[in-house]
C-alpha cells in the first residue's frame, strides 16, 4: 500500500476489424454519397453484422463526414434587371471588335 501505480485500463474490443474498415471506405470510395444505411446493408450480404452507428464512427474516424449544401439566395428583381442592362451594354461593344468573314475555310501551309 502506499503505491500509485497506472492499473491499464479495460478496452472494449472493436466491433470491425481492420479489413471490415477497410470495406467501408471502398463502398464509399466508389460511390461517394453512398448513405450510411446502404453501407451496412451491402456489409450484412457480405456477412459483417454491424449496426448503423458502428459504420457512421468509422467513416467519422477516417475524416468522411456528412454536409449540407449551402442555401443560395435567389436573383431579386432588382439584381436581374441590373445584370440584363449590363450584358446590353457590354455585348454591343464586344461584337464591335469581331472581324467577320465569309466562312470560308482557308488552310495554311507551311
């Protein structure tokens, strides 16, 4: 008595092994928006049982997480017209500056 000693701490074993881990990220690999419930299905034909959660860990640990695509507001009236009466005005000038010619296709030798 009297000692401080580190006591090593019980670890509940993982549920995948590194092969199963590694079928995840090639399901997801292959098809990237593939969702996590597809995942575990094709893992349970394969005969790994796991459940959802397990797959959603596994896929957080190796940096693949779910996002949102980020709402973009609406061109308003204000903007449209805007936009319209510069395309107007810039477009006039720029066909000012193509040289025309009759189509004809002229190959050079050289």
């Amino acid at each position: 008595t009297g000692e401080l000693t580190n006591r090593k701490w019980s670890v509940r074993p993982r549920k995948t092994a590194t092969a199963d881990d590694r079928g995840i990220l090639s399901i997801i690999k292959k098809i990237p928006r593939t969702p996590v419930r597809k995942i575990r299905n094709i893992l349970q034909e394969s005969g790994v049982d796991l459940s959802m959660t397990t797959v959603h860990r596994r896929l957080h640990e190796q940096k693949y997480r779910g996002y949102t695509a980020r709402c973009k507001p609406l061109v308003s009236r204000k903007n449209r017209m805007a936009r319209l009466e510069f395309a107007k005005k810039y477009l006039k000038e720029y066909w000012k500056k193509v040289s025309w010619t009759n189509e004809t296709k002229i190959n050079i030798l050289m």
